[in-house]
C-alpha cells in the first residue's frame, strides 16, 4: 500500500496523535471513515449506472432489427456498403 510498511504507519499515527491530541483524533478518525464509505457507495452507484446504460444500449441494438440493421453508412472503401451491427460489432472488438 503506497510502500508504507508498518513502521511508517506507526510513526504517522504518532506524530497525528501528537497534533491533534487524544480528543480530536477520533473524530477526524471517524469522519474520514464516513467520507471514505461515502466514495465508496457513490463510485459503485455510478459503475452500475454505467452498466445498466451499457446493457440498454446492447440490448436496444439487438431488438432493433429493421432501422438498425437495415441503414447503411458511409461506403468509403468502395466495398460493400456496412450496417450500423458491423459497425458496432467492429467496434467492440477494438
């Protein structure tokens, strides 16, 4: 963890301990593991928030069948012209 072994540790405690006394060190203790939890609950909240959006998008374009499927983009290879699924699927695998 950030290459702090246990002495290190011990010596950080101390000198807080040492600045901000006995009574105060708990609280902030205690306050700074509230914000952490916090942080914590808000980045899983957005990480499913953003799976959840990953997985509508995934499913729209596989139930999307006709309008999907059927458009064509821009042919600028001069081959066959590509459908919004090629492209996504081209997308995905990079």
């Amino acid at each position: 963890m950030f290459g702090i072994g246990m002495p290190e540790l011990i010596i950080i405690l101390i000198v807080a301990l040492i600045v901000l006394g006995p009574e105060k060190l708990p609280e902030i203790a205690r306050s700074l593991g509230k914000g952490f939890s916090a942080f914590k609950k808000a980045s899983e909240e957005i990480k499913e928030d953003i799976l959840e959006a990953a997985e509508e998008s995934n499913e729209g374009s596989r139930k999307g069948g006709t309008a999907a499927s059927e458009t064509t983009v821009g042919n600028a290879g001069g081959d066959k012209p590509r459908s919004s699924e090629n492209i996504s699927a081209t997308e995905n695998k990079v």
